[in-house]
C-alpha cells in the first residue's frame, strides 16, 4: 500500500526546496535572500509570498520527492464585494455539500 502525502508535508518539502543552499549545515536559517513562504498547497500548484507579493507555482511529486513544474506567475489579492444573493446561494450549496458527505443534516 502506498503511504499517504499530506499538503502538510508536501508543504513541507516545498518550503525546503526553495531554500538556498547553505553554506553551514548547522545553520537553521537559510543564507543569502528569502526564498519566500508557502502560504497554500493545492493538489498541483502552490501559493508562496516573497517581497510582498504573490506567486503561484505548479509542481508534482513523484517517487516522494518535488519538482517544479511549468511558469511562476504573480497573483493579484482582490477584495470584492459579495451580493447578499450569491452569499445566500454558497451557504446553501456548501450546507447541501456537509449534508451528502455526513450522511445527516449540518445542524
């Protein structure tokens, strides 16, 4: 049986590979400059924060370890305004979702 790879871990990973290299194995922080921090892992990119600005990189794992994959592209933060109906129409949605998956009503 294959084990089990959590986003926690491949986060994990991820925040390891992109640390530079260091000269001194018994230093904790990486040298030179920041590689950024993993902010979300999804199940074929991630979204690391680096100088103020977002990035969203694709990777994949394969035999246990990560590989980038494809372009860096920097996301934009957008606050928008919800409409009371849409706001409505995704509580109901996601309540219906809980009610499938948990077999009983979301109470």
């Amino acid at each position: 049986m294959k084990p089990t790879m959590y986003h926690d871990d491949i986060r994990q990973m991820i925040q390891e590979a992109l640390r530079p290299a260091r000269k001194d194995s018994t230093t904790k922080m990486p040298e030179g400059p920041s590689a950024g921090y993993v902010k979300d892992v999804a199940d074929d990119h991630f979204v690391i924060e680096k100088d103020g600005q977002l990035f969203r990189q694709p990777y994949a794992v394969k035999n246990g370890k990560i590989s980038l994959t494809g372009t860096r592209t920097r996301l934009v933060k957008a606050y928008v305004p919800a409409s009371e109906g849409k706001v409505k129409a995704m509580d109901a949605a996601m309540a219906k979702t809980m009610k499938q998956r948990m077999g009983r009503d979301p109470k």
